[in-house]
C-alpha cells in the first residue's frame, strides 16, 4: 500500500512541527542520533575484565552484574543449573574466564563463550561419546528451531535427550544442532513454557513451537509504577496480553478488552467509524459524574481509544483498593495499565501486520412499504374516529400506480438507500526493532482507514511511534519515547445521528429523489439521503504529541531512582460545513429549502498536559524475607484553550471559507481552563518466603480544583495474602492444589474529576438586559458558590483466592464491597435567594459483587487448546441521596440502583368496557385495546404513613422503578486451537442480566406522523386480543407514555469474534529472507442471541434508537516478520 500525501497535508504536518516546543524537536535529533549509534556499536567484546565485591550473593544476583558490567549475556536453565546458591567472590580486573572459573569451582557446571552468549551447562551435557565407529554409527544429526506461537525465536531454550546428560541451548535466531541416539527422544525446556518431548525416529528436522505455560509462577505483571511476580500480589489486578488483543479486528482499543477480564463492562453504543469505542465500567458505577476509569499509556495519561493493538505489550486493571490506591484521587473508577512494546534482545527485524475488510449492519428494522404504511395508517385514524387520511381505492391501487408513476407514488426503502456502503476498512502497522548491547529501538508505524456505511462517513488514524532505551554505563540508562498520532474523522453536515432519526422515522410514501435527479421533499424538506450525500460536512482533526522522556540511575545495587518528564500536546480542529438543501415536488418546483442558509463554523481546541514524576526503589532479600519500598513525587498540570467563529449566508456553493459568509451573521467566542495537581506517594511489600505477604501504600494528593484548606486527601490502603499451599500441611495436596493463596485487602480512593472548579461562582457576560426598550449585554452571577467542597472518596474491602487444579485449571475468585461518598450533588435551596443551588459533597453509593475467572491449557501431541472463562456481577445501590430524586426515564433514587428505568407499570390492555368504567383515568381518550396502567398506591387513608389505595388517577404519581439498565452478570469465554500450522481463536461475550428500553420512532407506530415496521402488523383488534402491540391510534398519548410495555430483557451473547489462521511453514519461507508469516481471516460481532426489539443492536439499549448501527465485519490478514 502506498499512501501519497497531498499538498495540504504537507502543509499541516509543517505548520504541526514548527508548534513543537525546542525541547521536543531536539527530542527527535537524539532519537535519529541513537538510529546511527546502534550501527556503530560493537556488539561485545572478548577481552572485557571484570571487577567484583560481592558478598553472601546468590549465583543468579552475581550473573546478572556481569551482564551490567560487561557485553556478555548469560543462557542457562535454572532447573538445571541451581542460581540460587549464595557465594563470595573477590575480583580486580579479572578475565572472564578466570572470574566464571571462580565462581563454579565447587560445581559441576562448565560453560561455553559463542560471541556474547555465555551458556551454562552441567558438567558433561554437550560431550558426544565416540569411543568406537560402531557407536558412533548409532548417532545421528538433529537440527531445527525453537519458536513461540507468534514465530518469534526462542533464545537459551535448552535441548535434552531424555535420560542422558546430553543436549545443547538454541543460539539468537532459536537454532539448535545436536547428535543423538537413532531412536531418542529429546525434552525442549524454556521457562514460563510447557515443556515439550520429541521422538526422533525416522528424523533429523524439527521446527519446535512451544506454548506458554498460562500457570508459571514467575509470571510478572504490570502494577502501579512497577511490577510484580503475579504469584505474590495481594490486590486484585487482571492483566491480558497483546498478542490476544490484536486477535481482535476493531478501531478502537476499549473494544478489544470486551469479554476479556472479569469485572471490566464495556458496552458500545454505536458502530460509527472513529466514534464506536466502548464505555469501561470497573465494578460498577460510583458516582453521579464522570465514572470513566484512569488510563495510562506506559506511565502517562492519555485515552484508551486509538492505541495501534500491535503495539501493545500487556494491559492491567487495577481493580481494588490495595492495587489502585498509589494513584490516589484519580483511581476511584480503576486504573487501566496499558504497556506498549519495546525491543529486548539484540537484532535486527522487521514486522509487518495488516487486514482488509468489509462491514455491514448487524440489525435493521424491517419498515413496512408504502401501501402497507397508508393501510395501517388508516386504520390509526379511524380508531381515533377521524377519516381515512389516504383514498382507500387509490391505497388499493398503489402497486400499480407506482409502477407507471414513482415520482408522484413513491415507494422508498430508505434504509436501502442510505445504508449504501460496505464499510472498507483496512489497518496496515511497519514496526522496525533494533537492538545491541546498550541501544535498543523500536519504531512503528500504522495507518487504520474504515469508511462508513453512510455516505460521507469515515475515520482515519496515522501514528509513529518510537520507544528507545540507552545504557549509557552499568548504573545510569535513559528512555526516549516519542508518539504522533492524527486522527480524521468526518460525517454528513448535520450529523449522523439526524441522518439516522430522520430515516427511521421516514414513511415509504415520502419521495427521496426523482427519476431526473433532483431530491424528493422528504419530510418537509427533511430528507436523509440528501443530508448524508450533499448537506455538507463536518471534520474533526486530531494531532498529538506525547513525548516521554526518563533515567534510571543505579545508586546501589537495591536501590534505583526513576525520573521521568512526560509533556503532552494534541488539538482538535473541527469544521462544520451545512449546505442549504433545495428539495422538491414531482413537477420540479421548489418545495423546501432546509437550512434555509449555508452555515460554516471553526473551532479550534488546544490542550497540553505536563507530567513529571520521580520514585525511589528499592528492593532486596534479607534470608528469607523479602523487602521492597517505593517513594516518588509527580506533579501534573492541564491547560485548555478553545475559541470558535461562525458564520452563515454563503453565495458561492463549495467556497468554504468564513470570509465568504455574510458579516451580519457571524459569531465568536472562546475560553479555557487549567488546573494542577501534586501528590506525593510510596509503598512497603513485605515477604517472608513468599508465603506470606504484606503491602501498603499511601498517596497524598492536593488539587487546584478545591478551595484552599480542602485541596488535599490522603488515600492509604493495606493488604495481605497466604500463600497457603507452601506450608508444609499442604503437601498431601500438592499433586491437586500445586498453587493456592488468599488474599484480603482494604483502601480508600479519590475522585477528582468533577469538573475544574465547581467551589466557585462564575459571573456569566452574555445575559441580555432591556433598558428603554432596547437590548442589552449585561453580567450576574445565577448560581451559589461552596467552598468547602472537596474530594468524592471511595472506600473498597476486596476478599480473594487464587489457585491451580491439576497443574493446568487457574481460578481466581475475588468479592467486594465498594462504598462512595461526599458525591457532589445539588441540592435545594430557597428560591428566595435568586440563585441556583452550589454543589456539595452528600451522596453515597454503594456496589457489592464477586468476579470469577477460570483458564485451562494443555497440550497433546501437536495439538495445544487453551479456554478461559470470566463471569462477574455488581449489585449498585444509592444509599443516600439527601432526598433529591431525579426525574426523567433513566434516574437516580434512593434504595434502588444508579441508572434505573423509572415508569408507569403496564398491566396489559383494555380488553372489556367494565375495564374502561372502573380503571383510574388514563391519558386522552383511551380505549379498548390500549395500554392499561397500574394504579400505585399513592394515598394513606388509615394515617399510619403507608399509602394503601390508589388515587383513581393514572399520572407521574404512579411512576415506579421498573428496571436497571446497569449490566449484571458479564461474561466471556475466550477458545484457542492450534494443530501443527492452524490455529483458531473465539470469543464469546455477553450479559446475563439486564433491561433496556426504546421509545418514540424507535417502536412506537406513527409517532409524531412516523411509519411502522412489520411487527407492528400485530395489533391488537377484537379479532386479535392477543396481540403484541396496541391498537393503533394516530395521535393519542395513551400508548406513547414511559411504561414496561416498552420495556425488553437485554441480556445477550454474542460471538464476538472468530479468527483462523495458518503459519506458512519455515521451509518455503527460509529462502526468501522471512523468519515467520501468518495468513487469517477474522469475523467480528458475527451472531447475536437477545430478546430485545427486533431492528436494533442490544446493547444500545435505551434511547430513541438513533444511534449508528453496530457493524459486523469480515476481514483477511497477514502478519509477516523478516
């Protein structure tokens, strides 16, 4: 693929560097810089002395400072090799050889230099006897390579013939030769893999990939500002690679953690290119305002939207206290680690990945035609005693009338003539890796392009980015990040989401366009295929530029400092073009003129954040207790600034430029924001044999958002785990139970994101004020302030266990209770005062759940599977909201969970007279057939405080909390297949629990004049009392009230994705210079089980069903490394 840029793009890209600050465009000179020192570099050196001091060292500890001190790496395993032994050695200026003499004198352990690599081994394994030709006959030669499934060489994986001492290590590029018996068997042992036994009968090539063993205990995962063996943590963190991530096709990263990790929700409203990302919900829901979980990229803050998926290394959610607490006021929703990749080995290689594919909506509504739409319009009207409003000779007629005439009777398939676009989408990502002794790079570029199933609706996303780390000497090294990223993302000029309301509302009788071209009037000049294909634009650009810059400095050999200065730059350039739309009627004369003027606004955001942090670690082993300390300050600063200009009356059609608008009818405005935030930070880890376990961590955060005396919260957490299966009782068990912790913790978090200054009262400039007669400007202040507003604290108690069931089954079972409190709320004040309520810190909410995970892996021959299963749920309560219930469809109350449907409760429908005579009085003129609303008991006749009878009134009096649109009971079931070169993966994904609710166009028939669909056939009549959906009524409220009728279950599953691939083997590729290359096709969102409304996606569940349609799309890839 080849991707020209224009003229225009150019410019940008000029205009975008020269807004560089200095400091970054010399970031960029050192980064080429470390490009031409990595070619320089002697790779190692062979006459390299070493000096050593070391005391009561364990083997491993005194290896590793070689590798610091010298080009040398060492290859070994530690099943063979024990590293654990302590030893002292005393050495000036030593030799190499001399210094390994020393330290293995009392082993019997011989080692072997080729180039850098240093290999141990046990005395005698790479000794071939051949004391006779006869015995030497009985040999023969082996040869092959080690990989993992992704193709990538293993390097120092150690090849053993079974039962004998012989056997060798795999080089760089995961070679091996070695000389066996005739009939042997070898044993490939590397670890964090399953170790894998090969006849060798018959033959002498063998391409060996070995599967990663999901149950290792020297599994590290990411945590706040560091990592950890995931053996010892006593939080509850769940972590996913990124080699599982990028088996998803999606644009947006949120989206490829759907159904991966227990007690993370992400729900997706929308399929819109650019705009499909998902909502992420960590247990649940704590507070009234933004529940948007933190995210960071590599230690900085950014968004979990537009990552390249290739780039990604791990993602960890911090989900309780104890794992999110070190992050204090900003860590009340969770914390999402995302880490991107960075070459380790030395090497040079080349990867390619990249897909093609198409998409298409997965539900639509089936809209009946248009003499469908008369008749049952017909009927509406005489329900309601009112006239046919169409001929019913001529409604009969209509087929053939539209066939000799459609301008004048036409009959539309609107969704067949927007929906008219097969949603190409293609990601293609270049990621170069270099690496040496001291330098190592990586360089990735992607491009991601999806067009819509709209016309005038697509996304397109560019990033480059580098990660470079030097080791300028033994103690002191520095890391060089760089990301560019510009996203495009364009749709029709009124928006998509009018396009999509105005089609599904849009009856087959109105006219689209004409047989001569010109567009029909729509409704009433309103016409969706005219706004998607000529009603303008709007263009939204985003560049960005994150650098992160940072030392590691080895103060001794426990303690090490980390310095890091992260500035973050990015813009949003949005330009909003409405062409005026002439429409017209069948004998070409202007109907409607809608807007009735071209319009044409800009507007300009500009953001840059500044993060600088500085930690102190330290670690280190005192016999059998293990210590390790964490200290660190960061400060954080946001800046914001936006203005905008409009203007309307553009003669010149196509001249989309503000001066080309009329003077008279332009606007300007504009402002910003800014705020800071220090905080001061550290954490204790404590072991004692790795059994049991103990941390804490503390974070004291002060934020510009509050008043002073309320800028700063101190958040502490303390958590402990029991490693119990490294008792000595266990050992009975051992054979079952090979790995079983629990673990129990405590915390309290912070919210700050509650907007920038909420304490305060702003004087608001644009009030219009009459002084004789005439306009004003003027200024006031409309709302109170509060000044002793501070922090929404969140206090989380987690309960955990951990174990493994015959070596290969893992379970993780963790419960919680999660509290929030001090929620901002507006409560109420008198009228008197003549301004509206402040803020203040009242509510509290409250979320209990459990979350399971389950993973099973094994392998049989050259066939390895690996299943994993999560299930979770969250019961959300409002505990207290000082009295103040929302009002509206989706509410918050007191006693019952946050986003609950509130309504009238439908009983059924008038079936009899009596019923009409007796029930409360409803809305407008009910009748037989119409909805039927329950009563509530609203009146206390008996004065004991308890209503007991109804009011004989159906009203908002009689509305109740009918549902929950909160996701309960969250799923996934991940499946991985491999046989030989195949390999297949499949997610399935769901909700078991959960209630959505559409309303206006979206169901009801004929609403505000609308159509119906095909199930609205299917109403009630005396010769249909059983029907699914009421009398039709043009025009009555009666039916179109918020009640459970219009309520469906939204639980779901879905097969979310499936991929098969296949790996072209090794001896068709070995002469081209390719070391792996894989081939696939992939599905996304293919089949979905629910009983929601026919026509619409399940999980945009409540609304008026006007969002863009989910997608499903098939793709084809390739993945190529040389």
């Amino acid at each position: 693929m080849i991707i020209l840029l224009n003229k225009q793009r150019l410019r940008f890209l000029y205009d975008l560097l020269n807004k560089i600050p200095i400091a970054m465009r010399l970031t960029f000179v050192l980064l080429f810089m470390l490009v031409f020192q990595l070619q320089a570099e002697q790779v190692y050196s062979q006459q390299v002395n070493i000096s050593l001091n070391l005391k009561n060292t364990s083997i491993e500890k005194i290896l590793r400072e070689i590798e610091e001190k010298s080009a040398y790496y060492f290859l070994y395993n530690n099943k063979l090799i024990n590293v654990d032994r302590k030893a002292d050695i005393n050495v000036k200026d030593e030799s190499i050889a001399n210094v390994l003499n020393q330290l293995f004198n009392a082993d019997k352990v011989e080692y072997e230099v080729k180039g850098s690599q240093i290999i141990l081994h046990p005395l005698g394994m790479n000794q071939i006897v051949s004391e006779s030709a006869a015995l030497q006959q009985q040999k023969k030669q082996i040869t092959g390579k080690v990989t993992d499934k992704q193709g990538e060489p293993i390097i120092g994986a150690n090849i053993v013939e079974t039962n004998t001492a012989n056997g060798t290590i795999t080089d760089i590029d995961g070679n091996f030769t070695l000389n066996v018996n005739n009939n042997a068997s070898i044993q490939v042992l590397y670890i964090g893999y399953l170790t894998q036994e090969i006849k060798t009968a018959g033959r002498t090539r063998f391409d060996i990939v070995l599967q990663e063993d999901a149950l290792t205990l020297d599994e590290v995962v990411v945590v706040g500002y560091g990592t950890q063996k995931k053996v010892n943590l006593t939080g509850a963190v769940s972590s996913v690679g990124g080699n599982e991530l990028s088996k998803r096709m999606v644009g947006q990263t949120s989206m490829a953690l759907q159904g991966a990790l227990p007690g993370v929700t992400i729900t997706q409203r929308s399929g819109q290119p650019g705009a499909d990302g998902g909502g992420i919900r960590i247990r649940g829901i704590g507070t009234i305002g933004d529940a948007n979980p933190l995210v960071l990229i590599d230690g900085v803050e950014g968004s979990m939207e537009n990552i390249d998926p290739t780039t990604i290394e791990s993602i960890s959610v911090l989900k309780d206290a104890a794992s999110s607490s070190i992050y204090g006021s900003r860590a009340a929703n969770g914390v999402v680690l995302v880490t991107t990749k960075r070459m380790k080995e030395k090497g040079f290689t080349i990867n390619y990945s990249g897909y093609l594919g198409f998409q298409s909506p997965t539900d639509l509504r089936d809209m009946v035609n248009a003499q469908d739409h008369m008749s049952l319009m017909n009927i509406a009207y005489e329900n309601t005693g009112k006239s046919p409003v169409f001929d019913p000779e001529m409604v009969r007629n209509y087929a053939s009338l539209h066939a000799s005439d459609p301008d004048n009777y036409p009959d539309v398939d609107w969704q067949e003539l927007v929906y008219t676009e097969k949603g190409l989408t293609q990601n293609h990502s270049v990621a170069i890796n270099v690496g040496s002794d001291r330098v190592k790079f990586m360089a990735s570029l992607g491009y991601y392009d999806q067009k819509g199933l709209i016309k005038n609706t697509d996304f397109k996303r560019y990033t480059l980015r580098i990660n470079s780390d030097v080791e300028l000497n033994s103690r002191l090294s520095l890391k060089l990040d760089m990301l560019l990223r510009q996203m495009e993302r364009d749709e029709p000029g009124s928006g998509v989401s009018s396009v999509i309301e105005w089609l599904n509302r849009m009856p087959a009788t109105q006219p689209a366009v004409y047989t001569n071209g010109k567009y029909g009037y729509g409704w009433q000049g309103n016409n969706p295929l005219a706004m998607a294909k000529d009603g303008g634009y709007r263009e939204y650009v985003t560049p960005s530029v994150i650098l992160n810059l940072g030392f590691n400095f080895k103060i001794t050999d426990n303690l090490k400092l980390d310095f890091a200065y992260a500035p973050h730059f990015w813009e949003q350039h949005y330009k909003g073009y409405q062409t005026e739309l002439p429409t017209y009627y069948p004998d070409e004369s202007l109907a409607y003129t809608v807007p009735n003027a071209t319009s044409l606004t800009h507007k300009n955001n500009r953001y840059k954040k500044n993060n600088i942090k500085a930690t102190l670690h330290y670690d280190n082993k005192f016999g059998d207790h293990g210590v390790g300390l964490l200290a660190g300050w960061q400060d954080e600063d946001y800046w914001e600034r936006w203005f905008s200009g409009s203007r309307r009356g553009f003669d010149l059609p196509g001249y989309d430029v503000l001066d080309a608008g009329a003077k008279d009818e332009q606007k300007a405005e504009g402002t910003g924001s800014e705020w800071a935030l220090r905080s001061f930070f550290g954490r204790i880890n404590y072991n004692y044999k790795e059994r049991y376990l103990f941390e804490a961590n503390i974070r004291y955060d002060g934020s510009s958002r509050f008043a002073k005396g309320h800028r700063w919260g101190l958040f502490p957490s303390f958590s402990g785990g029991w490693r119990i299966s490294e008792e000595a009782f266990w050992e009975p068990l051992r054979s079952t139970f090979d790995n079983f912790k629990i673990r129990a913790s405590w915390g309290q978090l912070g919210n700050q994101n509650i907007g920038t200054y909420p304490f305060d009262s702003f004087v608001n400039l644009a009030l219009p004020y009459v002084f004789n007669s005439s306009p004003y400007n003027g200024a006031a202040l409309q709302a109170m302030a509060n000044n002793r507003i501070s922090w929404e604290k969140t206090e989380m108690t987690n309960f955990g266990v951990d174990f493994t069931l015959f070596k290969n089954l893992q379970v993780t079972f963790d419960y919680y209770i999660k509290n929030t409190s001090d929620i901002l709320l507006k409560l109420d004040v008198p009228k008197i005062i003549g301004l509206t309520a402040p803020y203040q810190n009242a509510g509290k909410v409250r979320n209990k759940g459990w979350e399971l995970a389950l993973n099973y892996g094994d392998k049989v021959n050259d066939f390895s599977y690996n299943i994993g299963f999560n299930l979770s749920d969250v019961k959300n309560k409002v505990i207290d909201l000082k009295g103040i219930n929302s009002d509206g469809l989706v509410v918050n109350h007191e006693g019952y969970s946050m986003n609950s449907i509130y309504a009238l409760e439908a009983i059924g429908f008038f079936t009899s007279e009596d019923q009409l005579n007796n029930h409360a009085k409803q809305y407008g003129n009910y009748s037989l057939g119409d909805i039927m609303y329950k009563d509530q008991l609203t009146i206390d006749t008996d004065g004991d405080g308890i209503p007991d009878e109804g009011d004989g009134v159906i009203n908002d009096d009689d509305k109740v909390i009918v549902g929950n649109s909160i996701p309960r009971f969250t799923f996934g079931l991940s499946t991985y297949l491999s046989w030989k070169n195949f390999d297949f993966n499949m997610l399935l994904q769901g909700v078991g629990k959960a209630d959505g609710y559409l309303y206006s166009q979206a169901v009801m028939p004929f609403y505000l004049g609308g159509t119906a669909t095909e199930g609205h056939k299917d109403y009630w009549s005396e010769d249909n009392p059983n029907a699914t959906y009421p009398r039709l009524a043009f025009n009555e409220p009666n039916n179109e009230k918020h009640s459970t009728f219009w309520m469906k279950n939204a639980a779901y599953l879905r097969v979310k994705n499936v991929q098969i691939g296949y790996n072209i083997p090794k001896k068709i590729l070995q002469n081209c210079g390719i070391q792996s290359t894989r081939i696939y096709v992939s599905g996304q969102n293919l089949f979905s089980f629910d009983s929601f409304w026919d026509g619409f996606d399940v999980e945009s569940a409540v609304g008026r069903g006007n969002h863009y349609p989910q997608v499903r799309s098939f793709s084809v890839g390739l993945d190529v490394k040389f």
